[in-house]
C-alpha cells in the first residue's frame, strides 16, 4: 500500500500495472499478505488510535460549529466499542474465505477437445472513496488482495490523521510480502475525486461509502460503473400477530444499536389491531433509549392513551417528509396500516409504503406468519429482506463474508452486502486442439454444446 500524491492518471495508471501481477499470484502468496496486515495493525493499535483522536478532536469541534454532520462524527470514532476488534478479526476472516479466484462455474464441451469453461476472475482496479470510516482502509484492502483486485482509496478530510497512520503500517506490511505496493494506493492529492471519476481506461469500478450527496456525485460524473447505495431508509412492519417482546427487542437493536449506520431503522410501520397490544412496549423501550417518536395520528392516539403521561409528552407529530428521510440519529417515524378484512391487505399497504418511500437497502418484518413473511419478501424491492430479526443483520461480517466493501441497492451483478464474490467478475476460456470457426456449419462439423461436470 502506497500514500502518493502523484496525479491522478499516474496513480490509477500503477494501478492498472499492479493489477495484472496481482492477478497472478498464488492464493498463498495474497493470505501471506494479510496475515502481515494483521499483524502489522495490531502491534499499531496505540498509534493509530492516537492519530484517530486527533480527527475525532477535530470533527468535533467541527461539528459543534455545524461544518460536520453528528452522523459522520460517529463514524469517524475508531474507539467505539468493537470497532477495532471488528477490523482486525475481518482481515482474519478473509484470509480463511476460499480463494474466490478462478471457480469454474460453467463447463461444456463444445466438440471433441474443444471444452468452454467460465470461471471467476477479478474486475481490476477498484475506486473507493470515504467519508470518515477509518476502519474501511483495512476492510478493501483484505478485500481487494484476496480478490486479487487493485485499489485506489479517497478518504474524507475529516479521517487524515487516521488514514494516514493505517496506510503506513499496512504499506511497511506489504512491503515484506509479494503483493505489488502499488496495488493498494491512497490517494492524498486534493481535489482528485474527479479527475479520478473520468479515468474508465484504468479504472474499473467505483465504490462511493458515505453521504448522500457523495454517492450520487459519483453516479454522475463516472465514466465507469459505480456500486452502492445513496440512502439507507430502511423499514420494519409489525404485523398484526406479532409478539410484543419479540418485536420491542427487535426494534430497539435496529433503532439504538448504532443509529448512524445505513442499516438502522428509519421508519416503523405497525398493523392497526397492534397499535395497543404490541406497540406500547416498543415505544417504551425506544424512549427509554432518548428515542424521538414522530408518529401520525393513528398511532400517537394510541400510544397517547397506553403509555404514562410523562412518555406521552414526548411524542411528536410526523409529518410527509418523515417517511422520506434517512435520520442516522435517534429518531424513528411510526406509521399506522389499517386493517382489512382481506387478510394480505394489510401486508400489502406495508408494501406499497416501502416501495415507495425506501430506498431498496433492508427491511423486516415482525411476524409468526411464514406465509405473511414470504408475501412480505417477495413484493419489496431491497437488497435485503428479513424475518423476525434487526435490519443491523445486513452486514458483511455478520453475514459470514469476512468483512465488506459496502452495500449495494444496484440492479446488477452484487447487491447487498459485497464481499469476495461481489469483487469478482466471469471470464470464458476455451481449451482447444487446433478448431477453426470456418469448421462448423452448413456441411460441416456439428457442436455437441454437452454439459460437463465442474471437476
């Protein structure tokens, strides 16, 4: 891994260079890298946590004057409670992941010593570019060397001391192992996001982590793919046989686990018949936490009546642009859907609120209903869809991918959480024995197109 402030063609152009000897090293020469990553950054811990504080120190000075959002200052902080055992355990876990290069997927033969296989290979070079997130340094980096990809990294302002400090100690790490220094970059220049956007000669796919307003400035100005997501409105609908305990414990983790991350709960959607047996327990729980209920008038009517007086003064009125809003803070719209006599009705309206109002990142709902759950699943359109459990599940580390490059809303080949398989791409390679197209035809030879065990 490199710090350089050279142009940005001349960066992304070592990076295309180290891309191609990246590719071809051996699975055990990329797990050497990131054992020596691993062990470099844990015998760095007082270092780099030191140099994180003197961003966190900053941003928040920042922040009080109103130059910085609450949410990316959370963000920044690498002491929060298992940060830093996350990042260093998510290198570990990607170094045991099966190598996800070159799995033959697809093999055919298409004549006699003329086989077709297609088989996994990495996209190249990779555009990542933070806000805040010290800690994602370390997780594309894991990523990327295992994927056998190279890496360019734009990190934030606000994360300097920080990044700098971790590139270091992963750049003298590297430096011992095979994989090219270039191969991993992070780019100091100013201004470098866009200049970097318009070079789709080196550089094969953008990854923007951070606002809204970052995501959607790389999804027009790109010259190349850009993968992840500008909003993560995420939604849980309690249905009408939900249990109370269940959903309050539920709930509360989605909402106050970290409410900064794109995966918290934004809007709660409640069944009519549950608005005083289920949700009560969840209100209570939620303001117990210095969670701000902006409820409509089904539901404050409700809660007005169920709960003491000193929680109902709390309550607040919710109004359109609630349910359009991604808080990243202690705040939760609730919304109430009617009841039917039709029993998929309701389910329904939850549905159509979401595909409406959410941004296609997570959702869950709260229900003893298999039925009612798979309705639920099959008619929203996110990335992920979950049952009976916190949308903070939609992570790449919980999901056993080791760690991740971010989440995906896109329509294409990755989506949700993106770990290895996401970084890889498919190549067709066919093994001949001297065939010519010229062969094959009117009068000629015949394909076979046989399908053909993958070993």
């Amino acid at each position: 891994m490199s710090l350089t402030n050279d142009s940005p063609e001349t960066a992304a152009r070592a990076a295309k260079i180290s891309s191609r000897r990246l590719a071809v090293l051996s699975t055990e020469a990329r797990n050497n890298a990131l054992t020596a990553i691993h062990a470099a950054l844990s015998d760095s811990r007082d270092e780099i946590l030191r140099a994180n504080v003197r961003d966190v120190e900053a941003a928040t000075q920042r922040a009080a004057d109103g130059e910085l959002s609450k949410s990316i200052l959370k963000r920044l902080d690498l002491s929060r409670k298992g940060k830093w055992e996350d990042m260093l355990k998510g290198i570990l876990d990607v170094r045991e992941l099966e190598d996800p290069v070159g799995k033959i997927d697809l093999r055919t033969e298409l004549d006699d010593g003329l086989i077709l296989q297609r088989q996994t290979c990495p996209i190249g070079v990779l555009l990542v570019i933070f806000e805040a997130r010290p800690e994602v340094i370390a997780n594309i980096a894991s990523l990327a060397i295992k994927s056998a990809n190279a890496a360019i990294l734009k990190g934030g302002k606000e994360s300097t001391e920080s990044f700098k400090a971790i590139s270091t100690v992963i750049s003298k790490a590297l430096a011992a192992t095979e994989v090219p220094n270039d191969s991993i970059q992070l780019v100091t220049t100013r201004d470098a996001i866009d200049p970097l956007l318009q070079l789709s000669e080196y550089i094969d796919l953008v990854i923007p982590r951070g606002s809204n307003e970052l995501v959607r400035h790389c999804q027009k100005n790109a010259h190349m793919p850009v993968l992840g997501h500008a909003d993560g409105l995420c939604s849980i609908y309690i249905h009408s046989d939900a249990d109370a305990g269940m959903a309050a414990k539920v709930i509360l983790d989605a909402k106050t686990d970290y409410p900064a991350a794109c995966n918290s709960v934004e809007t709660l959607l409640v069944h009519e018949d549950v608005l005083k047996t289920v949700l009560p327990a969840v209100a209570t729980a939620l303001l117990a936490k210095g969670v701000s209920l902006r409820c409509d008038t089904q539901s404050r009517v409700a809660l007005s009546s169920a709960l003491d007086k000193h929680e109902a003064l709390l309550l607040q009125d919710a109004t359109d642009a609630d349910y359009d809003t991604e808080f990243l803070d202690l705040k939760l719209a609730i919304k109430t859907i009617p009841s039917a006599s039709n029993i998929t009705d309701a389910v329904d309206k939850a549905i159509d609120h979401i595909n409406t109002h959410g941004s296609h990142h997570t959702e869950a709902i709260i229900t003893q209903s298999e039925e009612t759950a798979s309705r639920f699943c099959n008619g929203i359109d996110s990335a992920c869809k979950f049952w009976n459990c916190s949308t903070r599940m939609a992570d790449g580390m919980r999901f056993g991918f080791g760690t991740e490059v971010g989440i995906s809303t896109n329509k294409v080949h990755a989506r949700g959480p993106v770990g290895l398989e996401g970084l890889m791409i498919h190549e067709y390679r066919i093994r001949g024995t001297g065939q010519t197209a010229g062969e094959y035809g009117a009068g000629g030879r015949a394909w076979k197109h046989k399908r053909l065990p993958l070993s």
